[in-house]
C-alpha cells in the first residue's frame, strides 16, 4: 500500500489559496452569470491580486471547476492506498463513497449550486470534459498497477476508469433530481456495484 505523504505548509496555503479563488468565481458566476465575472472581479472577491489568480488558473471556467476535479483526484488518491489485495470495485466503491460523503442527504448548498452551474454551462462542461480526461488517466494508471496490465497498451484499465467517470456523473445527475433527497453515496454506491455486476438490464 502507497501512503501520502502530508502535505506541508506551502502546499496547504497554495491549497488554501485555489480553494478561495474558486469559491469567489463560483459564487460571482452564480450570482452574476458566468458572462458577466471577470478575473479581476474573481481577484478581488478572493482578496488577491488578479497576477494571482493567473498563477493559479488559466480561465474563469477552470477556477470554477476546480473543486469538481479536485474531488475527482482524491478518488484516485483514495484507490492508490487501498490495500493491494482488495478487490477492484471494491476498492473503486470505497474511494468514491469515501470521496462524496457529505454526511447528510443534502450537502452544502454552495457545492449543490456549483455543480448544478458545471451541468448547466457548455464552458464549464467543456473544462469539466478536459480535466475528467486527465483524472481519468491517473485513474488508468493505479487500475493497471492494481490488474498487473499496462494503461498504455490493454484496454481494461482505460476502460474501467471510464465507466467509473460515467459512474460519478450518472450518479450526480442523479442525485440533483431525486425528491426525496436520496444520499450521493448510496447513488454511488449502486451504479458501481451495477458495473462491477457487468450492468445487467434492469428486470
């Protein structure tokens, strides 16, 4: 099993520091429209300079989906410590269930209402698309590692990682319809477990 190593102290401030500026461009964005926010706007809401911001995302739509795709590197994070010998989905389950646990059916409205905005904006779909794309291949790669097969040649683990990102979408959507509020995990949960099944038709 690979452990993390802690992050230290400046890793935790320019953490600190996406996650401020991504907050600013989500709630600017939300309250103003995405059109309507500039990056000096998003600087300034974030109380540093916009030379700042450029340090540390390349658009608006970046900084406003950084948080999605930050979530979806802890999930490959998470199945890089599970125990080797675990079995595959079961250890996919753990990292996402893990992952998007917010305690409670309904999680922070903030976080709700950003992710609502990423579905709803063809620009933060585009980012979304392009930074699920580079999460997928890190998730590719500790598949393979987990299969003893080769991400750069075998199918299987590009496949996986795949149908685990059409997973945490499905289940999302999902979730931001269902009435009563069913919780993401168990969402998570059941499309995983329908996967690791092979999908079979609903009876």
């Amino acid at each position: 099993m690979t452990t993390s190593r802690a992050p230290g102290h400046r890793e935790r401030k320019k953490q600190q520091t996406r996650e401020a500026l991504s907050w600013a461009a989500l709630r600017l964005a939300v309250e103003r429209g995405l059109g309507d926010v500039l990056v000096e706007d998003i600087a300034a809401e974030a109380g540093v300079s916009p030379r700042t911001f450029n340090n540390y995302f390349s658009s608006k739509a970046e900084a406003i989906v950084w948080r999605q795709l930050d979530r979806l590197h802890r999930v490959t994070d998470l199945l890089r410590e599970r125990p080797p010998a675990e079995p595959l989905w079961e250890a996919v389950t753990h990292a996402a269930t893990t992952t998007f646990d917010h305690g409670e059916s309904l999680p922070d409205q903030q976080w709700t209402t950003g992710v609502r905005l990423m579905l709803g904006e063809s620009e933060l779909q585009a980012e979304l698309i392009r930074g699920g794309a580079a999460v997928e291949r890190e998730v590719a790669a500790v598949i393979a590692e987990r299969t003893g097969t080769d991400a750069g040649r075998d199918l299987y683990p590009l496949l996986a990682a795949a149908a685990i990102g059409a997973a945490i979408r499905s289940a999302t959507e999902q979730w931001l319809r269902t009435d009563p509020p069913v919780p993401l995990p168990t969402l998570l949960r059941d499309a995983l477990d329908a996967l690791a099944a092979g999908l079979p038709a609903p009876e």
